[in-house]
C-alpha cells in the first residue's frame, strides 16, 4: 500500500469487515462521492448535506464539493460490496493530524436505491480497499 492510501487505511480501521455481507474488506471498493466543510460558519450548509444523505437524494449530495484543509469535514463515501450491494458511509474527516477518521452513519441501500446511487460514480473514481 502506499502513502496516498490513507482513506483506505482509515475505512479499513474504521470497518474492520464490510456492513453488508460481513467479510472483510479485501475485494471491496469504495468512491468518494461529496464532501462538506463541518464547522459552526458552515452549519446551514452542513445540515442541508446531512439532509440529502438520510434521503437519499444523490443528485443534490453530488453537488457539495466544499474542502477546506484547514477544517474538520463530513464526508459522502460510497463503499461497493463484492456482492454488488452499495453502502453509503457519514465520515468525519478531522483536520488534526493525529486523529483518525470517524465513520459517523453507515447505510446499507436496497438494490434499487443502490443503482441510482451507482449511476452517478465515474467508474474510474472508484478505488480498491485491498491491501
């Protein structure tokens, strides 16, 4: 593994197995799909993300692509069973050096609900969570 996986690392950490079929992660995948900045300036914006994450609106999560390197984020991650079956992951992502990423809500879609989901990831974008 090299040093530009740290969000493998940090899924793997944070997993340890996969919520939908409960084995481990090797042979699944993930795709960072939204990011919003997490701070009290940015709370409207950070519950309007939060929103459209519990309703499954992706078309709308897709759209927040705020980062700042210098603040805490939330993060929409998609992670891909080897079963097929999509998750959608809430991750905090601090911006502190030494602490870890926090998975915050983990979502395990129905098929139908997953292939609207998969529609809108770039089939390059996804990334391997084997080591």
């Amino acid at each position: 593994m090299t040093s530009t996986d740290a969000t493998t690392e940090e899924l793997r950490r944070s997993l340890q197995t996969c919520p939908a079929c409960a084995a481990t992660l090797d042979s699944h995948s993930y795709a960072r799909f939204a990011v919003t900045v997490a701070s009290d300036e940015n709370r409207q914006r950070l519950s309007d993300f939060c929103h459209a994450f519990k309703k499954h609106d992706w078309a709308t999560l897709k759209l927040f692509d705020d980062f700042d390197p210098l603040l805490n984020a939330l993060e929409a991650i998609v992670l891909r069973c080897i079963s097929g079956t999509l998750v959608m992951l809430a991750v905090r992502n601090p911006f502190e050096l030494f602490e870890s990423d926090v998975v915050l809500e983990c979502d395990v879609l129905d098929p139908a609900v997953g292939n609207a989901l998969c529609g809108l990831v770039a089939p390059d974008n996804w990334r391997s969570l084997s080591i």
